[in-house]
C-alpha cells in the first residue's frame, strides 16, 4: 500500500486539531469496533464556518482525511460544506488507496453529523437540508 | 536521543546478513550451473546444494534425505497440509485439526480444504495465547489425517507445548506438522525427539532472502508433490533448483542454530525490558505469554489508539514495526491472533508488535522506550475514544 506525500504530510502534520469548546455543532461518526471514529467541532458566524477543529480515533488516512477536510471548509459558507464531497477530499490529497476510499466518505459524514448537529440547535430541521447522516453504528468499511 | 533508523519488525523479514551474502555470492556469478546438469559447473551446483541440505538437515535433527526445498514457508505449508489431506483422502481419513490462530498459509489451506470436503477442527487458545495438547488428544478421531500446530506465533510469540502434541500425535498416528517459520534460530528443534512428522520453514526470517524454503518430510511419509514437472529434489518438487538461495539458507540456518541460548539470553533481556517500560503507559496490555514467548517479541495493545497511525508515526522516527489493526491486516477485522486471545476490537486495533533481531542493540531498545510513549501520548490527545475511555465508558458495548 502506497500513501501520497500529501496524505502522509497532513498525517505528519494534521492541521485543526483540537476541540471547540462552545461549538456551534459537533458531529461524531464511526465506532471503535470497526477501529475509525471522527469528530468535528464547527464554530458558524453569519453563515460562516469561522472555526473548525477535529479529533480522530483511526488509521493514517482517516487523520489525513479529517485534516483535509477541515481546511477546504475553514472560513467557507455553511452551503459550501454541505456540498463536499469525499471525493474532493480524496483529490486534494492526491487520491487514496482504494481499501482506505471509506475513510473520505467518514470525513464527509463527520461534516454533516457537526452541520445537522448546527441545525438542531438553531431549532430547524437538518433532514431536508443535510440528508440523512448513517447510523453511527452502520458495518465497518462503509 | 539522536534521531536513528531501528528495524525491529524481523518477525516480518530480515536482512540478509553478510556471511549468507558471501556464501551466495558465487552461485550468483561463476556458478550457475544447472544442478542437473552433468558437466562439472552442473555438479558443483548438484554439490552445493547436497551440502546445504545436511547443514539445514543438522539443524532440524533429521536426515539429509528428509529436506525438501521450497519457495518458502507458504509453499511448505501447502504441501504438507494439502497433500497430506490428498493421501489420507484416498484411506477415507477427511479430517484435519489446527489451530484458530495459524498464519494464514495454514489457516487460508485448511479453508480452501473445508470447500473441497474435508472437515477440519480449530483448536481454540487460551487467553495467554497457548494451545492445551490435551485439546488436540482429544478432538483427534479415527479418521484425522494430520494434526497442524504452528511451533510460535508470528504476532505474539507463543512457544507452544510442541513436545507434548508431537507425542499425542505419534500415539494415535496421526500425522503431525508443524509451521516453524518463526521458530527456527529462536528456539531450539530436534524432530525426532518432538515426534514431528512434516515441519515447514523459510529463509527470510532467518536472514537469507526471500523466496526460500524448505520441508522436513519423516523418512515413511510419502507426501504427493505439490509442484509437478522434472526430476529435482528427488522428484519431490520440480523446477530448477535456486542454488544461490538454498546454500544462503543453510548458511543462514547454521548461523541461527549455532547458539540459540546465547540469541535468548541477548533478546529477552532487551524485550523484557521494553515490555516493563511499555507496559508503564496507562491502559496498556501484553499480549501473549510473558515467558513461554519468543525471545524477541513484544506486542502490547495501547487502548484509545489506532495501529496504523501508531506505525506511521513511528516510522517517522524512524522505527519499523507492525501492528495487528485491521488497516494494517489488509481485511475490516483486526487480526484473528488477538481475536482469538480474547482481546475485544478495539484493543486488538491499538496493538504494536516489536520484533528484535541480531541487528538490534540496547541503544535500539532505549530509543523506543523514548519514542513510543511519546507517540501514544500524541495520538491519544487527538482520540474521541480516548476521551470516552478516560470517561470510563464501555467502549465495546455491542
Ligand atoms: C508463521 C509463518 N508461517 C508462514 C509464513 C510464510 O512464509 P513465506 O513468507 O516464506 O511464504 C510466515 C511469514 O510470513 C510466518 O510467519
């Protein structure tokens, strides 16, 4: 298995670790049996993702997933967030091997799990607007 | 300390060390003649090759005629399982006990055996990672063809009661085979005193290269081939004999056999060591025996981490080891070894496995008795389910 440079400097170096204490959403997706769980704070201003911090539990490319994800939705509007896609993730890192695509699509759902969180507490509804976020506890390798 | 590159993953592989280098060097240039071959290059091959086999025969305790090489311990294992399973077919004999906790090469066979109508019995292990002989006596029935337990565990390192199970074998007649890959160098063989009946071994855990192999096969056992086609080995195993790599490896095998205590007593002083500071780190676990184990393994499970990234960030410092987490076991679930000792998923996951080896010193030891902890502390300050464990949560709740 070959990881990209950029997967293994974002590994080395993950940006936007950390928590947010007084977040304005915080999504966790993943379990501990299936050895990947991701965490998202996101503090939003006006619309505005002002801050966005993460903690993982996870292998090498679920750390260089969540990192990458933070920063293409640090300082962006909410709706841009809800537009990424695992698959921009994977590209800004210069792809991914194919047994660790599951990673990617853990970061997008991390994302959505802090977005709908968001939602809930402004007292909407984030079903029609985020989408149904799976189950934390779907099969492992999703 | 200084930054320092330390292989300690030789359960993995080895390098090959210099003295087996130079004994292949020759049978790599000048000497390649075709062992079969009948003018003199041809016989100094044929020659070579008749002496690396009593030198690996010497090491095992058997006779010259009873070592078939190989390509590896995979190929041996193959065809002591399959082609043992084969024979015994034909006596109406379909059963075939082992273990849940065999490398692959033994465990993937029996499988593919399984499909092909064969029954086989996973013998479970303790919690400390051993197989009871009494377990083995009595799953065996009239119509086993083959007892397979693996002389030491590649992941934790357990020495198993060979002796014992050899002897329980040899009373019911049953053959018995045994996956020393790991075992050889490390601890010491004689198959006529454990009553092995087929032992499968390889070079490049030993410090010859990759690709070689070979297996003990008693004198009365008549195993089919594996590899069909011209006559080498005996007309056992077809292909152009390797030259190169069966004298590396009996050079290699005479080396590691040589003195045996003298490796233990270096080793296990290093890895009991490392253990004792590893194991300082909360929420860590040995797993495996501590003493009935190999001289150079260490593997500990550090809850709330994942292996993967406790590797990676290793290797960043420069240290090569391995872990059982299912990112690294190449399938969803974390290795079938720790499973099988009991250890729930998420420990299984956070499990590092030091392999010492002659390359290694006290300073290697020091360096990642420096480094791990360090490396732990990090991952686990980024983990949410370090957070929940430090909550006392039950994190393996189904
Ligand atoms: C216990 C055991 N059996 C078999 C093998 C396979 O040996 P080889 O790589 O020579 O095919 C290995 C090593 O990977 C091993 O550790």
């Amino acid at each position: 298995m070959i990881y990209s440079e950029k997967v293994m400097e974002h590994f080395a170096n993950p940006r936007n670790v950390g928590e947010i204490p007084d977040a304005d959403g915080v999504g966790e997706v993943g379990n501990a049996k299936c050895g990947d769980i991701m965490k998202m704070y996101l503090k939003i201003d006006n619309g505005i993702i002002t801050d966005v911090k993460f903690k993982t539990f996870g292998c090498g490319a679920a750390v260089a997933t969540s990192s990458m994800a933070t920063e293409l939705i640090k300082g962006k509007p909410v709706e841009d967030a809800l537009k990424l896609t695992n698959k921009a993730v994977v590209e800004a890192l210069d792809g991914l091997p194919t047994v660790k695509l599951h990673c990617s699509v853990l970061a997008e759902q991390a994302i959505k799990a802090a977005l709908s969180d968001y939602y809930r507490k402004q007292g909407v509804d984030p079903e029609p607007i985020v989408g149904a976020v799976p189950d934390v506890e779907t099969a492992c390798g999703i | 300390m200084e930054k320092r590159f330390v292989y300690a993953d030789n359960s993995a592989t080895t390098q090959i060390s210099k003295p087996v280098l130079d004994a292949m060097m020759p049978w790599l240039t000048e000497g390649y003649g075709n062992a079969s071959s009948i003018y003199s290059i041809g016989m100094d091959s044929a020659r070579a090759i008749l002496k690396a086999r009593e030198t690996v025969a010497k090491a095992l305790g058997a006779k010259t005629s009873e070592i078939y090489f190989t390509s590896g311990g995979s190929e041996s294992d193959n065809w002591a399982i399959k082609c043992a399973a084969d024979v015994s077919a034909k006596k109406g004999k379909k059963h075939i006990i082992t273990t849940v906790f065999e490398h692959h090469a033994v465990l993937h066979t029996c499988q593919y055996l399984e499909k092909e109508g064969f029954e086989v019995t996973y013998i479970p292990v303790d919690e400390m990672g051993l197989v009871h002989p009494e377990d083995i006596k009595k799953a065996i029935r009239p119509d086993t063809c083959l007892v397979s337990v693996m002389f030491a565990n590649n992941e934790i390192g357990t020495i198993q009661p060979i002796e014992e199970i050899g002897k329980i074998c040899r009373e019911k007649k049953v053959w018995f085979h045994t996956d020393a890959v790991q075992a050889v160098g490390n601890v010491p063989i004689d198959v006529v005193k454990m009553n092995i009946d087929l032992l499968s071994l390889s070079g490049h855990k030993i410090h010859a290269p990759k690709g070689i192999g070979a297996l003990y096969m008693r004198t009365g056992i008549n195993l089919p081939n594996l590899i069909h086609g011209g006559a080498q080995e005996r007309s056992k195993r077809a292909g152009t004999e390797n030259v190169a790599s069966i004298v590396g490896l009996a050079k290699a095998i005479e080396m590691a056999t040589a003195d045996i205590p003298g490796k233990q007593q270096r080793l296990s002083k290093m890895r009991d060591r490392i253990i004792a500071e590893l194991l300082k780190i909360p929420e860590s676990r040995l797993n495996g025996d501590p003493v009935r184990r190999m001289c150079g393994n260490v593997n500990i499970s550090f809850r709330g981490i994942e292996g993967e990234s406790l590797l990676l960030s290793l290797d960043l410092e420069g240290i090569c080891a391995s872990s059982g987490s299912a990112c690294t076991s190449g399938s969803l679930d974390p290795s079938h070894v720790l499973l099988a000792i009991g250890l729930p998923h998420s420990t299984a996951h956070g499990s590092l496995r030091i392999t010492l080896g002659d390359g290694n010193t006290e300073e290697d030891a020091d360096y990642i008795i420096e480094k791990v902890p360090k490396i732990v502390e990090k991952l686990r300050a980024m983990s949410p389910l370090w957070e929940r464990i430090l909550r006392d949560e039950d994190i393996d709740a189904e």
